[in-house]
C-alpha cells in the first residue's frame, strides 16, 4: 500500500516535469511541489515513514530514498535544459518566464566577446576645397582681415545692380544665373557680400568672403556649383599699390615666394580700373607646359579699384574714401594646388579622393 503511494508520486512527478518542459518557471513549480522543503509531497512521504510499522519500514524506506534521488537527479537535468534553451537562443531574443528581466545572451557561437578588437572606424578627411580656404583665411586673418558671410540666394540689388551691373548689363550674360521663382536668384559670385558688408558698415573695413556660388555651366572645368573668396579692403587714401603689394603677399605665402605675379589690365563693372592676375607656373618654371597652356603663366584671380559707383550705390562717400577688391576660384586653387585633372570630381563624393588628403 504505502510502496505503491511512492509508485504514484514518481508517475505524476515524470508527468509533470514532461509537461513542464524547458519553462524555467514551470519547472520551478514542479520542484516546490515534489522537492520543496516546507510543502514537498516528498517531506509528506518521509513523514510517513514513521508512522510504518517496523516491517515495512526497510522496503518503503529504500523505495523512498530512491524515488528521492529519482527527483534529484530528474530536476537537476530539467533545469540543465532551461539554461541550454537560454543559451541557445538568438540575441536579445529571449525571455525567461519567472526571471525579472529580458536575459539577452547570443547562441553558443555568437556570443559577444568583449575582449576582441572592435570594428575599425574610418577617419575622415578634411576636403580639398576646404584645405584651401582655411590657409586662404589664415593668410589674411594675419594681415587683419575679418572672414564674413553672406546669403546664397541673393536678391537682384545685392547680386548685380549694386555692383554697377543694370539689367541690360552684358555682365549678366556672362554669368549664366538661376533664377528662383519669386524674382530672388543664387548668388554668381561672392560680391554682392562686399556690397551687404558697405551697406551695413563704415570703413575702415577689411574682409575676405569665402562661399558657394552657382552658375548654368557643367563641364570639366566648370560645375553649377562652386566655391569663391572674396576679398575687399576699403579705407582713406588706398591705392593700386596696396592692391599689388596685397596680393603679391597673399600669392607668395599661399604658393611660394619663388612665384612671378603679374597685372594685366582687366574689366569688370565694380571696379575701375580692373587688372586680372596671373602667377609665374608653378609647373613648368615658364617653360610652358599643359597647365599655363604654354604661356608660362596662370590666371588666378580678378581684382580692381572699387567702382565709385559701387561706394554710391551702398551710402559710402567716394571722396572720401577708396578701397580694393579681389575674387578667386577656390576650387581652382585647389585643382592646381593638388593636381586635381577634373573640377567635378571635387564633387563626386567620392571617398577615394578624400581619403588622400587625411
Ligand atoms: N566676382 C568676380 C567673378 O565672379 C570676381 C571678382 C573680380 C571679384 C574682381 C572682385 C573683383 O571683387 O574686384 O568672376
């Protein structure tokens, strides 16, 4: 009678840990109910064991400490199969039932090993174009100049008119423009700061502009969008020496003291007189190579006396005052600083180019 009670608590033990399967907390509650130390239905059985007459006591007693290492031993491998289920899930995949918290544990195989090296970042690189600005704005921060700034899309006034450039200007030709649909444009050049910073200012001023512009024009040397700086210093009694010697010192710090730099005579509305400048090639020696197409020189920037018309048109007394301006292609400076063949690969994102300049 009493081996047989045993008989049925290791059946409906078996039964109920089959059920319970690899849940953490289903096991958990089979072990309360069997192995439990205060309710255990094995305490129940060994309690009984005294109330046996002496007879019966040695069987039920062997039965009992069998059946107990049955349950030991059963539950042991239960909970072994909760932990492999944990262990072998996908990350961050599992949840124990009855455990606090999400366990997020990789399989066997891919669990993170955190003393591996990690996953190289790649450094970036300062772009070409802007290499170039920076020593550009270095070189006059130390001759006291201040770096403004201004808007891309520019009104009519800014961009042209204020500049000596009226409607039927053949200038505006030249500089193929977009025109956005409420009458405002992208700027074509960095001037129109020039004409923003007099506006707002009394001289003595003295500033270099760098910025986008944007042109109708995409071919090798050309793209919609590129990169100027302008410069304008505007004070008493300024002349085409300050202008010459100005440049002379920009030119030879941002290429070499060695380079040759020359005045041609020039147009543009805003100033007068207008002189473009041109560097000794700093390829060739003026032998004459592909880049000076054979002239020995390359043209670089174009400068001039401020037009007085400009002073008038932005409230700055022309009498009283002269100054000199000065624009330049800073994507070309770089094409020829670094031997870049093709404007538009300064644009083409392509990390390739970059990357030599880290
Ligand atoms: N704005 C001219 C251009 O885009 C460049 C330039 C020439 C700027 C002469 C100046 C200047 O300030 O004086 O081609």
């Amino acid at each position: 009678m009493s081996t047989q009670r045993l008989e049925e608590v290791r059946s409906s033990f078996l039964a109920d840990l089959e059920s319970a399967g690899a849940d953490a907390e289903a096991v958990e509650k089979v072990r309360i109910r069997y192995a439990g130390r205060r309710s255990g239905l094995l305490n129940e059985l060994t309690a009984h064991l005294r109330e046996l007459p002496n007879e019966k006591k040695r069987d039920y007693g062997r039965g009992l400490n069998e059946l107990k290492k049955e349950i030991e031993a059963k539950l042991t491998e239960a909970n072994m199969a909760v932990r492999d289920t944990v262990v072998n899930a996908e990350p961050g995949q599992i949840h124990v039932k009855g455990h606090p918290s999400t366990v997020s544990v990789g399989t066997a195989e891919s669990r993170i090993d955190v003393t591996l090296p990690g996953t190289p970042l790649a450094r970036g690189a300062e772009h070409p174009v802007h290499l170039v600005r920076r020593r550009i704005e270095e070189i006059f921060l130390r001759m006291g100049y201040d770096v403004e700034d201004g808007p891309e899309v520019e009104d009519d006034w800014h961009n042209f008119e204020a500049l000596n450039i009226p409607p039927d200007h053949p200038a505006r030709d030249d500089q193929d423009t977009f025109y956005l649909a409420d009458g405002h444009l992208l700027r074509t050049h960095t001037s129109p700061v020039q004409a923003r910073v007099m506006e707002r200012r009394e001289p003595p001023i003295r500033i270099i502009v760098p910025g986008r512009v944007y042109r109708r024009d995409s071919d090798l040397r050309h793209s919609p969008m590129f990169h100027q700086i302008e410069g304008l210093l505007v004070d008493e009694g300024i002349t085409v020496a300050h202008l010459k010697a100005t440049l002379e010192t920009f030119l030879h710090a941002l290429f070499s003291d060695e380079v040759d730099v020359r005045l041609r005579p020039g147009y543009f509305p805003f100033t007068e007189p207008s002189a473009e400048v041109d560097i000794s090639c700093i390829f060739c020696g003026q032998k004459g190579c592909g880049v000076c197409s054979g002239s020995g020189w390359i043209e670089i920037l174009g400068s001039g006396m401020v037009d007085p018309r400009v002073f008038e048109a932005v409230g700055i007394d022309s009498e009283r005052y002269t100054g000199f301006a000065f624009g330049l292609g800073l994507d070309r400076v770089a094409m020829l600083v670094y031997g870049i063949p093709d404007l538009r690969q300064l644009f083409a994102g392509d990390q390739r180019l970059t990357r030599q300049f880290a």
